[in-house]
C-alpha cells in the first residue's frame, strides 16, 4: 500500500509540474516534424501520436508533419531503383517522384488512422491541397536534381480551417509548382515553412539524437537551452556539423521569423514530446530567441 501510494503522489506531482506548461501553452499551435527511427518502430510510433493527441486534448493545436524517406528508399529498391542523394537531398526524376507521392500518401493515412483511434480527429493533407507548399524547382549548387521543391509560398487558410474545426492536420511534404506539377520536399524545410506561416508557438523536431550536444560523442554535454546568438557562435566555432547543421540552421530560421521555441528531440525515447513539453529540465535542446524569452515558470 505504501508503495502503491508512493506511485500515486508521483504522478501528481508529475501533473501540477506540467500546470503552468499547459496553461501557458492553451490554445497554441505546435508543429511536430515526424521522421527518423521513430517511424520504422510500432511502439515508437504508438507513443508520438498518443503524445500529439495528448496534446491536442490538453487545449494545443497541433500539427503534423512528416517524412518517410526511408518507406520511400525500401519501396524503390523493390522496383530495382537506386536512391541517390545530392547533399543529403533525394535525386528525384518522374519513377521516384511518383514512389515518393504514392509511400508519402501512404504513410499519411496511417498517422490520420492511428490519431482516429484515439478518438481525436485528424486529415490527412499534401502540400498540394488548397495550394498550401507552392515551390519552384530546387538547384543544388546550380545542379538539377529533379522534381525537388523550394517553398516559396505557404497559403495556411486549410491549416487554420483544419484547426478551426478541431482536426489535426497532418502533413506530407509534396509541394505544388508555379508549373502544377509534383515536387518532393525536405520534410524540415515543410515543417520550418509551415511553423512560421501559422505563427506556431513551438516546432518541434524529431530526431535520431539526444539534442545539441557540445561534444557529440559524450551525451552529457547535452546543452537543455541555447539562444539564437550561443546556437549560431557554436556553428561558427565548428561543434556543429554534418547532418545536423542544416537542422540548427531551420531551426534558427523558423525562430528569426517569428517561431517562439524549436525543440530539436530524440524521437527514439518514448514520449519525448511530453517530456520535454511539459517538464522544467525536458531532455532535449530548446532554441530561443534569448534569455528573456524563458517561460515565468523557468526563470525562476
């Protein structure tokens, strides 16, 4: 008994340190970027969307949005195609382009079905509806690799209709060209577009990493908060690079144009969202604009 009462007074203790987190965060839009690992595991998956409808039925608007880059390189190596990547960007012609949608709306639907069964409501969208990702086509240093977007317009009135109407958007990042035809998108890059033109309060990021780690082989350099200024002197002093620079470099975008917080996360770790959402010390690396930008309840 005295064990089990113990179990208790923890979760409520749990609760009232996540109070002021959701009070502060009533009503607010938050975007998950959903991709890596966490997609490829069942549990792993389970766990983000009971998170993301969590979420939503504690007063947040949250937003989906997803990859599946690697769905879309297994299904190509069925049909005998290779994937080929130009600086981390997939090289995509007509065949890929048409996998690519085909495996994106794919895993689409399934995110909407798992959130439905949680008894929240959700749709399923492309940056094509409603014109929402208008892209021209991207050149990698002046090179073409394919159908592959560059957004230069957001039209977030099916966003905002979507959130009206108590759904969860759920997005996949195929965009629409000036020319109407399909163009594959950076999953990130959707995710930062469409964070700044809802005037989200959060983007969070799920990773295959713990967060922003001054020495990336020793995880106890994890940095909890790093303002814009202290984010961009470590790239520039070289402890950031590889697959994460372009990351650090959305996320210092997203907060720039208006983003209050860009959490970069481990989607590997049940939970994450809830953890470093509604905890003080959270367990991945927050991204402000600087210190004054702390919630009262941190700074304190």
């Amino acid at each position: 008994m005295e064990n089990y009462m113990k179990e208790i007074l923890l979760k409520a203790e749990t609760l009232i340190e996540a109070l002021p987190y959701i009070r502060d965060f009533n009503n607010k839009k938050v975007v998950v970027k959903y991709g890596g690992s966490a997609m490829l595991d069942k549990k792993l998956e389970e766990s983000v969307i009971k998170d993301v409808a969590l979420l939503k039925l504690v007063g947040m608007k949250p937003i989906i949005v997803h990859g599946g880059g690697k769905e879309i390189s297994k299904w190509l190596n069925v049909v005998g195609k290779e994937a080929k990547f130009v600086q981390g960007l997939r090289v995509t012609d007509d065949e890929t382009m048409e996998i690519a949608e085909m495996v994106l709306n794919r895993v689409n639907k399934n995110l909407v079905q798992m959130i439905e069964q949680l008894g929240v409501k959700a749709v399923g969208i492309s940056g094509k509806d409603g014109g929402t990702l208008k892209v021209n086509k991207k050149l990698v240093a002046g090179e073409d690799i394919g159908f592959v977007g560059d957004i230069k317009e957001v039209d977030a009135s099916l966003i905002d209709t979507l959130l009206d109407n108590d759904f969860i958007p759920v997005i996949a990042p195929i965009g629409l060209g000036y020319d109407y035809q399909s163009y594959n998108i950076n999953a990130d890059d959707a995710a930062c577009a469409v964070a700044t033109a809802i005037g989200a309060e959060k983007l969070a990021f799920l990773t295959d990493i713990e967060g922003v780690c001054k020495d990336p082989a020793d995880k106890s350099t994890l940095i909890s908060v790093l303002t814009l200024d202290e984010a961009r002197s470590l790239i520039d002093d070289g402890y950031i690079g590889g697959g994460m620079l372009p990351k650090i470099k959305n996320c210092i975008d997203a907060v720039e144009n208006g983003v209050s917080r860009v959490h970069i996360l481990d989607g590997r770790r049940d939970h994450c969202l809830l953890l470093e959402f509604f905890t003080k010390k959270g367990i991945g690396t927050a991204i402000i604009d600087d210190k004054k930008t702390l919630y009262p309840h941190e700074s304190e």
